[in-house]
C-alpha cells in the first residue's frame, strides 16, 4: 500500500505547482479566493481547475458536473506539472465519480500528495485500494473550519513541508477507552463515508493484514452513528484490525451520548481504543496520513505515532 511513499506524502519545496479541485461540492467563491491565497502565501503556485469555480447544472451541492469533476482529479494526478492536489471541499459527490476514474491512467501516474478529507474520504479508499497510494487525511482547504483556525492551518502547513516519518499525533483530553498499544497500516476517515461505499461492486477485495481505524464524522445524530457503525460491523470492516483511533463528532449530538455508543459497540472488538485524538471536522484538527504504518499508544497521554 505504501508504493511511491516518499512522493506521495511529500514534503513539497516552495515553488511547487497545485491542483485545486472540487471532487464534491463546491466552494464559495470566498473561501476559494483565501485558499488560493493561502497556498500562495506559502510559495506554492495554485492552479485552480474548473470543478472549483463552476456548479452543477441540477444540483446546488454539487461542485460541477460529474464528468467535470472526475476529469479534474484525473488530470491534475496525472499532469507531470502538477506536484500535489488539494480537494477544496468536502460535502458529497466524491462517491458518483468514483466509476468515472481511469484507474489505469492513474496508476501509471507519478505519485504526489493529496489532501483532503469528509467527503473526500471516497477518493483515499480508491486511492488506497486501486493505487496502492497513501494520501493526507486534511481539513479542506476553501472551508472557513479550515482558514479561520490558526492551528488547523499549522497542521496542514506541516504536512505539505514537512516529513512525516516519526511524527506523533496526541491531542490533549484523549482518553483510551481500550488500554494498548497497536501497529499497522492507518485506514478510513469519515464514517459516514466509508458507510457508503460499502459493496461497491467494482471494488477490489478488502485489504489484509494489520490496520489501524480512523474514525470520525460530523452532524449525524447518534442514531445515525449507530446504523452507520453497526454497518461497518456487519460488513467485516473492523476484521483485523489492530486498533482504532476515534476523532472529532462535532455536531453528533451529546458528546457523552456518542462516547457511550461507541463503547457498545467498539470496546468489545477487545483492541485499544482512543476517544478524541485530535482528527476530522473539529477545532484543530490535524493533518494525519492515510496508508502508512503508525503506533497507536492507548495509555495515559494516548498518541499515535507514525512510524
């Protein structure tokens, strides 16, 4: 899963040329102005695709038309000028472009770092299941959760310049719910997400082997958090896995009523579990990689280690 590492995490060097696209729905032309300025401001040279400025004819939460938007990701993977590609926005609409991707012309491709996260989840599992590529878990970059937090944008900052091996991630008032330590590979993301593109029938086979879960989601009540994992349960999502890491519920309802759930349902897999480190839609959240092997510490300060 880890092929073309080094290029695919990075780290860029000022004067990088980047892709901004919109694989789900679409930025306010406000916050795609800070981005551009943003990624600008730190010596990269952004290109902005169609998808990020145009809309979908029917549907306002839709970034372009599919087509539009699949033929942007492509592109900027695959342009040997290009050096990374940041999705802008999360939403929906990442899942109805998946059958659209020439996963040949991808592969064949030079790997390099894409960012993103919520929606964009869909493209890190292709990217993970059909590259073989490991990409960054990052808040989205024309969103005000993203461009009004300081250290939001510290984080992703360290992840597009700096290396990533032996980087710990450790959030203050993580609690393991698991005691443990676990290694392996750092699957998933949105859970919503990863819910949706279950039986997909063009997917490859489950990956094998030891991994480490990455859970997170935003404005779904409990009720809909308990279908969603129960799901991924039924599924075999969580077979061999080593441990799971949960991230932020913002918007989920009650905090301690989303802890309680996660306990009934997650605690008896019987790995080491780690409530609230630091990932997903919350105040700060961090830039953390997907598909490369870490440590996950559930004990007093729980933190996960990539390694």
């Amino acid at each position: 899963m880890a092929r073309g590492l080094s290029r695919a995490l990075g780290p860029l060097a000022a004067g990088a040329r980047v892709a901004l696209v919109a694989p789900s729905g679409p930025p306010p032309a406000a916050e795609l102005a800070r981005a551009v300025s943003l990624v600008s401001a730190w010596g990269l040279e952004p290109v902005v695709f169609e998808s990020a400025r145009s809309a979908h004819p029917r549907a306002r939460y839709l970034a372009a038309p599919d087509a539009v938007r699949a033929a942007d990701l492509e592109t900027a993977w695959c342009d040997p000028a290009i050096d990374a590609v940041f999705c802008v926005r999360g939403g929906y609409g990442a899942v109805r472009i998946l059958d659209r991707l020439d996963a040949g012309r991808l592969r064949a491709a030079r790997p390099k770092p894409l960012y993103g996260s919520s929606d964009v989840t869909a493209v890190h599992e292709y990217w993970a299941e059909t590259l073989g590529v490991p990409s960054w878990f990052t808040p989205m970059l024309a969103t005000r959760a993203l461009l009004d937090d300081d250290a939001a944008i510290d984080g992703l900052r360290r992840a597009v310049f700096e290396p990533v091996a032996g980087r710990s991630f450790a959030r203050d008032g993580a609690v393991a719910l698991v005691p443990g330590r676990a290694r392996g590979i750092l699957v998933g993301g949105n859970l919503s997400l990863l819910a949706m593109t279950l039986g997909a029938r063009r997917r490859p086979p489950a990956a094998t082997g030891p991994r480490i879960g990455l859970l997170e989601d935003v404005a779904e009540e409990p009720y809909r958090l308990d279908g969603l994992l129960v799901s991924l349960l039924r599924a075999g999502w969580f077979d061999g896995m080593t441990g799971i890491a949960l991230g932020s519920w913002q918007g989920c309802g009650p905090t301690d009523d989303v802890r309680e759930l996660v306990e009934e349902l997650l605690v008896p897999l019987g790995v080491p579990l780690v409530w609230e480190l630091g990932f997903g839609h919350g105040p700060g959240a961090s830039s953390i990689p997907l598909g490369v092997v870490a440590t996950l510490d559930a004990g007093e300060r729980p933190s996960l280690r990539i390694d």
